[in-house]
C-alpha cells in the first residue's frame, strides 16, 4: 500500500507486520481441510499525513459479510451495552415515537430491538444476508445492502431523514471510508445525529491488542483521524466518548457541518491525550512491533511449556482477533486441543489458518482441561463469570492480552 485512502498522501510508515494469514471469519468445513487457503498480508501503516492507521484493501467487503458467521446477540454483556446505549440516546436526543432511527450495519437486531421496544420507528441496513434475516425475524425491518452513498440516498428518499444514524462497529471495516461517511451523511437529517463505535487505537497501542487487527479492519482510529475522515463527508465530530469494549473504543457524536457547533471539552481532552501518546506523529508507533513479539514469545512458551508437562489446553471463544492471534502464533491443535464458541455456526467447523476444531461450549465440563485460553479477552468480565466452573476441578483461565496472565477461575 502506497496511498493512504483517507487523503492520498504517499508517506506511509510501517507500524506492524503480522504475516500472512487467511480472513478471520472464514472458517473450515471438515470437507475444506484439504484445501488450500488463500492468505494475505496482514501489515499495518500509519499514514504520516493524516495520521490513519490502515491495512491494504486486500479483500472486498462482499467477500466478508454476504455471509458472515459473527452475531452480535451471542454476547449478553454486549446486548446489554446496546440496550443503554439506546436508552442514553434516547434522553439525550429526546427521541420519541415520531423520531426514526437507521443502524448501519446492524447485524441480527441486536441493538434496534430495543428502539422496536420504545416504540421508534427504525431500519437497519445490514449487508449480510443470514443475519440481516435473523434481525427480520425478531421483529426488526432491515434492507440487506452495503451503505454508500447511492443507498444512503435511497433510504432517505423512501422513509424520509434520520435523526440519529448508529454505525457501530463498522466504520473500520470499509475500505471506501469517504464514500461510506457521505452515505451516513445521506441519511441523517439536517439537525440530526451521527454516533459511531469503533476501537480507539490509542488503547490498541497502549495495550499491545494487536490481535484486532485482520482483515476485515481497513482502518484503525484516533479522535484525529476520525475528526478528518468524518469531514471528508460533511460531518463534524463535537464530542467523543470513551468506552471499554473491544478493549477500548470511542464512541463519535458528529453532526451535519452546517449546524454542528463547537467540541465539547472532553473531545479536546482525548485530542491532548492522543499527542501525549505520540499518536499526532511518528514516534507512538515505533516500539508496537517489538511489543507485539512479546506477546507471541510469552503465549507460545507457556503452550509448549504446559504440552510437555502433559497439561490440556483448549480455547475459549472463536472471535475474529482470536484468529489473528492464533495465526500470528503459529498455533496448531497439538498446542490448543480445541476451541468452544457458543455460536452453533462455528461448531464442527475449523479455525481458519490454524485448523482448530470448533466445538459447543459443554466440552470443557466434560473434559476438565487444565487450563482455558480466553481468545475473547475484551469480554473478560462476562467470560470469567461463565467458566467460573473450571475452578472446581482446579482449572485455570490464561489471558494472552495486554500480556500474558493466568488465573484461577473464579478470579476477575
């Protein structure tokens, strides 16, 4: 990658290498394991006129989520953050039953359901097509398209203007990051709201979750490159919030540039917190690659140390970043026997790169391992809650990220 894709600039820094691997949501049928894998570089630049952290467009975003294996509803803590999220909206935009609200990429309904329940009148535009039918299942209207501007317009034109556009958890993955914000500027009203989530690379550097890089994930954001990156389609961000999902996240409250106004005052603290990090220039990026290593280094000693003392080791989870992770490592199942995952998508398939059987959340019970890998380390809380059994037959969870740490099961 040469280009930055937000504003064309040429310099472009490398800031972590992470190899080859196959996209993370792809997993394996027992009928594909002897099939070849396609890979791709996964290495990560930080453009230094900007400041956008990105990977190169290497696969298309309808290669990924025609059909997509993750839903969102799997998660309790993270319906449940969608479900305060709705209500904090609602009070703080005074959203009633004449309002109308649009999530792009909206996955099964996880989060309009709770605008469904108040009574607003909603739509989710979702481009896969297995979950966008979950979500019309629940109860939630939801057109099955990838936002653009030519959507955007398309929406607006058939149910009228949007007074608050969700775009949770997307706005790193599409390459078209311009043609993507002028979609969301379509939609929503000329005094409406823009609320975005994406992960905050500010943590991402600070606590080494490299992991989350893959290739679904085009770009990595600061409050300053999203502030550019809103702009570049009309919108001005006024006030950011900091969040600890994905480890981590900004939550964006922009609006149209003509009635905007000023940023609040902890946008501009974040701002100052980013430059202190080095985040605004080159020198917060340098020392991430060696840090990274670390992790590897720590992760693959413990595996190997526990197989040669006879210890059973399986995974917990089969998340996108977990897959990264377990690539990045080189493991394979004579060092993690297995991974359980609560979505019945997953089981019976294979991780991909790696080939580690995917099975339902029961085997661990039944199999008392002597230690958990918790691939899903952003859900500790709930995750540690959930397997607080292992404690009885004396299991230990182990949490690869920021660094390697191993605990009891009962332990938080």
């Amino acid at each position: 990658m040469t280009t930055c894709r937000l504003c064309g600039s040429t310099s472009m820094e490398s800031v972590v290498d992470l190899g080859a691997t196959p996209p993370c949501e792809r997993f394996l049928t027992a009928a594909q394991l002897d099939e070849p894998e396609i890979t791709y570089p996964l290495h990560l630049q930080v453009c230094t006129g900007c400041w956008l952290a990105q990977i190169p467009p290497l696969i298309t975003p309808e290669e990924t989520f025609t059909e997509y294996a993750y839903f969102s509803s799997y998660s309790e803590s993270w319906v449940e953050h969608a479900r305060r999220f709705v209500a904090g909206a609602v009070d703080r935009l005074g959203l009633d039953r004449d309002s109308f609200v649009v999530e792009v990429a909206s996955n099964d309904g996880y989060l309009l359901k709770h605008v469904v329940t108040q009574g607003i009148r909603c739509l989710g535009v979702e481009p896969s097509v297995n979950v966008g039918q979950a979500a019309r299942a629940a109860g939630v209207p939801t057109l099955t398209a990838f936002l653009n501007p030519e959507t955007g317009e398309a929406v607006r034109a058939e149910h009228g203007p949007a007074d608050l556009v969700v775009a949770n958890n997307v706005y790193a993955h599409i390459p078209d990051v311009i043609g993507f914000t002028r979609g969301l500027r379509a939609m929503v009203a000329g005094d409406g709201w823009v609320s975005i989530e994406v992960q905050h690379l500010l943590t991402l550097i600070e606590q080494n979750q490299y992991d989350t890089i893959y290739h679904e994930h085009f770009q990595y954001y600061t409050v300053e490159s999203a502030r550019r990156a809103l702009a570049s389609g009309g919108l001005s961000l006024v006030d950011v919030e900091l969040l600890p999902t994905h480890g981590g996240s900004i939550r964006l409250w922009a609006r149209p540039a003509e009635v905007a106004g000023e940023p609040t005052r902890r946008m501009a603290d974040v701002l100052a917190a980013e430059k202190a990090a080095g985040l605004h220039e080159l020198s917060g990026y340098t020392e991430f690659a060696a840090r990274v290593t670390r992790v590897r280094h720590d992760l693959l000693k413990f595996l190997v140390a526990a197989a040669e003392e006879g210890k059973t080791v399986v995974g917990y989870g089969a998340p996108g970043k977990g897959n990264t992770l377990l690539n990045h490592c080189g493991i394979r199942p004579d060092l993690l026997a297995y991974t359980v995952d609560r979505n019945p998508y997953k089981h019976g398939r294979f991780t991909p790169g790696t080939r580690i059987p995917v099975l339902p959340p029961e085997r661990i019970a039944a199999d008392r391992p002597d230690y958990v890998l918790v691939l899903p380390w952003n859900l500790r809380a709930e995750l540690t809650e959930q397997l607080s059994y292992v404690d009885q037959w004396g299991g230990k969870l182990v949490f690869p990220v920021p660094r390697l740490e191993i605990v009891e099961g009962k332990a938080s």
